[in-house]
C-alpha cells in the first residue's frame, strides 16, 4: 500500500496479515508479531468477530473435530481473542514499535475495537456488502482498506 506524506512524496507500508493464525494462543501471536518485525513489516494485522452475531446456532452447534473440541462454536472461541487479549496485543505491538488494527467481522466487534483508535480500517471482503457495516466504518472517518475478493464489480462501486 503507497501513502502519500507530502504533496509529492509516497512510501510503501508493510502489512503483514495473522488473521487467526495464531490458533487462539497469545503467545503465538507474539511470535507472529516479531516475525514480522524482523522482515520490517509497517504494521500486523488481526481479525476480530463476535462468534454469536457471525454465525447462526445452527453452525455453531455443528460438529466439527478440532483442538478446542468437537463443535463449531468451540472451535470459533478457542481462535477468537478477547479485548483483553487484544489489549495485550496492543502493548506488545507498542514495544516493538509496530503498527497494529483489526479488521471486524460484525458491527459489535467494530464498536468494541474502537477503544484501541486504530490509524485504519481494514473491510473484511463478507463484510463488503453490508451496507450498514460500511456506514459504521465510513463513520470513523479513517482510511479503510477494502477487500474484494468475495465481490463483483458492481458490489465494489456500491461499496
């Protein structure tokens, strides 16, 4: 991504995507985050939903083998991290002087990651049609990454 400082002057920033990758565990997330510190990523980037408002009670009830247990909600919680583990995150990321947001997968998570100021949002490519989402990002006022993976180019204008 180029961002422009000054009027004739643009750098490239680094995000470097752990989504869920780091299984649930703190501390694997902090591995993830000196990796990325150590290729001079500008900033990582996590994924934040809230399990109940994501997924149905069907899904969720679904079986679904894992280590956190045999169904999908099991299996969804065991990767989600809490504000506390994200309060966490943001501590972490501030000591090694690197940049961090997440992108919200749901419009309560959006509210609650708030109290964390990020310096962008980052539109998950499910959330791209959701038109009251994208009023509550565009609320913000902040620069928005928007993926578009999941879209067609009709869906990408109306966005």
């Amino acid at each position: 991504m180029a961002f422009e400082l000054f009027s004739n002057q643009t750098y490239i920033y680094i995000i470097a995507e752990i989504g869920i990758n780091h299984n649930g565990d703190i501390e694997l997330a902090k591995q993830l985050i000196d990796i990325a510190v150590e290729c001079d990523c500008d900033a990582v980037k996590f994924q934040k939903r809230d399990i109940e408002s994501v997924y149905s009670k069907e899904i969720l009830d679904s079986l679904r083998e894992s280590p956190w247990g045999s169904t999908q909600r099991e299996q969804k919680y065991g990767l989600e991290f809490s504000l506390d583990d994200y309060k966490k995150i943001a501590t972490y990321c501030q000591d090694k002087q690197i940049d961090w947001f997440a992108s919200s997968w749901d419009l309560k998570s959006q509210k609650d990651m708030r109290i964390f100021d990020f310096r962008f949002n980052k539109v998950a490519s499910a959330m791209a049609t959701n038109e009251e989402f994208l009023k509550l990002v565009a609320s913000e006022k902040k620069p928005t990454f928007l993926s578009t993976g999941m879209t067609s180019l009709s869906e990408i204008d109306k966005a």
